[in-house]
C-alpha cells in the first residue's frame, strides 16, 4: 500500500507530502481545488505520459515521490531482480518520476534509473486507479477475462491452455520450417554437399594455421637467416674475434690460480668458464642449424597455396579453423535432416495432431468454465448494483470462441484461433435501464458508473490481486441511499486493502478512517493546492459544508455528527 507520497511543482502543487493511511481514505475539498492535481500527479507516479505543461509556472522541473509497503506482493522481488532493479529493503519500495521542459524526464525504482514502461509494469501491480481512463481496468477486454479467470479460479486451467499451446506452436514452427518444396529442398541439398565437400576436401586441422605461417616466414626468409648464422659463427669461431671465446678460458685459469691471495676471484674464474661453455654450446648449435637448413623455393610456394585456401574458407564459413569445422559439423546436420525430411515430417505431423487434440480438450474445458463462471459473475454483480444505484440494471459476461478460418482447433464444423490465454472473448456488457439493449461496458458507462461497476467486482472478487485502489468520480450521479450504499460497500472493499476515495458525498465521507482536505491559498501572489488531514470538529465542519455549502447551519453540523456517530 502507499505508505507517503511527495510532489514538488506539479500545477497548483509547490511542495506537498500526503501519507494516507491503511483501510479507507477520504479525500474531500470545494470544486477547483486541486484533487484532479494530486490524483493526476500519481497518475504519473504510474506510468502515464507527461508533458511540459504539467510543470508548475516558472519551474523547469517537477517531480512525484511515493514510498510503498509491498508486504501484499510475494512475487515482487523476483520481478525486480528478473529486471535488474534493487530489491526492497524492510519491504518497501520507492518509486519516482521527474520530469523536465526540455522533454527528458527519469524514472526511478529504489533509487535505480529505469523505463517509462517498467514503471508504467509495476505501477499495474501496486495500484488500480478509476476515474481516469488511462488507468481503468475495466476498459479493457484482456483484463475483462484476467478479473474472470481469478474471480473463478481458473488461472491453473489458462495455465495448462497456454504450456499446451506452446508445445504446439513448437512443433508446427518445426514443421514448417521443414516444409521446403521438393525444388528447394534439391537446391538446398546441393548447397550443403558443396560446402561439406569444400571442407572436407581441405582436409582442415584445428591450429594448422599457426604452424604454416611460421613456416612461411622462415622459408621466405631463408637468405636472411643463413646469412645472419654464418656471420655469427664467424664471429664466435672461424675470424680472429674467436679467440676471446678461447681467452675466456685462459683467463678464467689465471684467476682461478690468484684466488688463494683473494678468494672473490674464484668466483669470477668459475663466471667466465660459464659464459665459455655457453658460447661453446651457442656455437655447436649454430654450426647444426647452418648444415641443416635448406632454402625450398618449391615448399614455400605449397605453403603459400595452402594458406590462401584456408583464408578462403575462413571467410567463408568461419574466422577459424574450429569454427569451419563447426560450420561443416552443422551443415552435415542440416543435410542429414533434410535427407530423411519424409520420415521426420510425418513424425511431426503425428505428434502435432497430438498436440493439437489435447490443447483442444483444454480449450474447450476452460471455455466451457468460463462460460459457467460468467453467468455466476453476472447475477452476483447484479446483487451488489442494485445496492450502488444500478436499481434495474441487467449485467451479462459474454463469453465465446473466436472463430478463425485459419484458426488451429476445430469442432462443430467450426475453426476457432487459440491463444495462450485460449479460445474465448471475455466481454462485460450493461443494460442501465429495463428494454434496452445491452451494450459493452466501455462504450455506455460514464466515469462514475465505472468506478461504481469496478466497486462492485473488487466487492464481489475480493480476493483479485492489488493491494492498493484509488476511485475518483465514484458520486458521479448518486445520492442519498445510493450514496450510503456505495459508501459501506467502500468500506467492506477497504477491510482487506488500502482505498482511497476523491468524493463530494458526505454519505461516504462519513466512512473514512482518514479524512484529508484539499484547499488551495494564495500565497506571495501564487495560487498554491496543500492537503490537511481533518479529525473532531475540523472533520465535521468538512462533512457539514459537503452538506449545505458554504453557509453552515448548526442543524447541518448536527446531522455531520451523527453520520460519523452512527456510521
């Protein structure tokens, strides 16, 4: 539920912080003084489209600020790790928007900057909104058939629907993607045999490339490096410079009889015969390399051959020899499908018509429970209009296939399109008044009779989903016992969640736990909207303007008493 809500430069709004409270809320104020405001600054909260004009006179930004207790929703964390948002520290969540005139307004979730469409996402979970048809339900045909399916207890049955037509729909795209004409397929054939052919007539080794390249630079370089080695063993044992290599050893005995005078010579004899030994040893080395080498102008040309065909079948079929083979590997799996595509078509033709066949069963079963359900949910809502100044009104859950020439399931001569969520259209319709005929709820209702509609389905589903509700307009139309009625069933609705209700009746303010008042002043010679909570006298001053405007008789302020007396 909302635990606080902060709003800075939002119209009338210079800086307000409004925190509601548990079970039922009452906001109440005189026409004009900014409860649209707040309610259209958490409309944003949840998602909606902004504009530049919803920023307060001479502020470049506004923002909104709530502060949630999400104690009501078990699946929340996994939802906000699934997107990388934080997760909720004591079970509270934090969401923010702001927005800015030059058009590139943030949102934020724990403190973390994200999309307007995760907010808009999350913000269905935490809050449902009427009055304002951005954020009505109700409206909507898909979630007709979500408020169905969780009022009856099918959301297992949709489930099984939508795993069967996954399976299903798995399988006929395999299907199709096998379905080549026999042309193609041909074609297809001699493409892979090419390519396989290729590769394999390369004869290609994992690291060859490596090895031939090195190759390729000593043999092209062949000159270079027996010239480079004579010099060296001409230096170190064929010129006159050889004879350091032998001064080292005579050198090294000279010192080696002066240690008994100085012992650290000793260690410098045993250095030089080192260095001697390794010159030795560099020489022998050299000596082999030189008899060894051969110049082969004809392997080099083979090396150059080979590489350029590798380099061609990298840019074909891979940057690399492992990815050519993997390249082959696949093609041969390919080709192998397509060599037995017969046997593997009628293999997925059989088990498509399985599959088929138990998602039609599915199908139809929770067709047929919705069916059922509907016209349960239709009498039950009936009960509960007629107490909400829908006296005569007859309401209908329409359920029923949709019929689809190309649709996947069929039965009684008809074809009919499967989603996940099944085969039916789930629409509510609306007779207000005996003898006419009913029509969609969407197109006939005004905002109070959808507030009042969707008060009676939270009333009769009490179970359905979020924790918080927020109804504007909900008097539109209504009053006395009408009013009364709507006020107790909020109350009933608000045992189990956080309501808050924008109402000029006193018939239902007189139900808040809380009761807020939203007043605009004049301050510095700027028009600025503020809210008060009301409790004792201030409360029923309140409820007694609600009753007889501006000029308050004792006898209103008397009937203010005893409807929070007598509540």
């Amino acid at each position: 539920m909302i635990l606080e809500i902060h709003v800075r430069n939002v119209a009338l709004i210079q800086e307000l912080t409004w925190v509601p409270g548990a079970g039922l809320t009452v906001m109440t104020g005189e026409t004009g003084a900014g409860k649209s405001i707040l309610l259209g600054a958490f409309s944003l909260l949840l998602g909606e489209r902004a504009s530049a004009e919803v920023i307060r006179a001479g502020c470049e930004s506004a923002a909104v600020e709530a502060l949630f207790d999400t104690g009501r929703l078990p699946n929340l964390a996994a939802w906000l790790e699934s997107h990388g948002l934080p997760p909720c520290p004591d079970q509270t969540l934090v969401l923010k928007r702001e927005i800015s005139r030059g058009g590139r307004g943030k949102c934020y979730v724990n403190g973390s900057l994200t999309t307007l469409s995760l907010l808009q996402e999350l913000g269905q979970e935490l809050v449902d909104l009427h009055g304002q048809h951005e954020h009505q339900s109700l409206l909507v045909r898909s979630r007709q058939r979500d408020l169905l399916d969780a009022w009856a207890g099918l959301l297992a049955a949709r489930d099984a629907v939508a795993a069967g037509h996954a399976r299903l729909q798995a399988s006929r795209e395999a299907r199709e993607r096998l379905s080549w004409d026999e042309a193609e397929r041909m074609r297809r054939l001699d493409v892979l045999n090419f390519q396989i052919e290729e590769i394999d007539g390369a004869a290609v080794t994992a690291g060859e490339m490596d090895g031939l390249q090195e190759e390729r630079g000593r043999l092209a370089n062949a000159e270079r490096l027996v010239g480079t080695v004579e010099s060296a063993l001409d230096t170190l044992h064929r010129s006159e410079q050889a004879a350091v290599r032998d001064g080292l050893a005579v050198t090294a005995d000279a010192l080696a009889g002066l240690a008994r005078f100085d012992s650290r010579l000793a260690e410098l004899a045993d250095r030089l015969r080192g260095a001697e030994a390794q010159v030795a040893d560099v020489v022998d080395l050299l000596s082999e390399y030189a008899s060894d080498f051969e110049a082969d102008p004809a392997r080099l040309e083979a090396v150059e051959e080979r590489l350029d065909l590798l380099h061609k079948l990298q840019r074909k079929y891979g940057d690399s020899e492992e990815a050519i083979l993997a390249f082959r590997e696949k093609a041969a799996a390919e080709r192998e499908g397509l060599a037995h595509q017969d046997e593997e078509l009628e293999r997925l033709a059989r088990e498509e018509a399985a599959l088929t066949a138990d998602l039609e069963q599915a199908a139809r079963k929770l067709s047929s429970a919705r069916q059922q359900a509907g016209q349960r949910l239709a009498r039950r809502l009936e009960t509960e209009l007629k107490q909400l100044g829908f006296a005569r009104a007859a309401f209908e859950v329409r359920v029923g296939p949709r019929e689809d020439p190309e649709g996947w399931l069929a039965w009684d001569g008809r074809r009919y399109r499967c989603t996940s969520s099944g085969v039916d259209e789930v629409e509510f319709f609306i007779s207000p008044n005996p003898g006419e005929e009913p029509k969609p709820v969407a197109k006939i209702a005004s905002g109070g009779e959808l507030s009042r509609i969707m008060l009676a389905l939270k009333v009769v589903a009490a179970a359905e989903g979020v924790p918080t509700m927020i109804f504007d307009e909900i008097d539109a139309g209504i009053g006395g016992v009408t009013a009364d009625a709507v006020g107790r069933k909020l109350a009933e609705l608000a045992a189990s969640r956080q309501v808050v209700v924008i109402t000029h009746l006193p018939q239902i303010t007189r139900f808040a736990q809380r009761h807020f008042q939203v007043a605009k002043s004049v301050e510095q010679g700027r028009t600025v909207t503020a809210v008060r909570e009301l409790n004792g006298e201030d409360r029923v001053q309140e409820l007694a303007r609600l009753m007889a405007g501006e000029r308050i008789t004792e006898t209103a302020l008397q009937h203010a008493r005893e409807l929070i007396q007598n509540r």
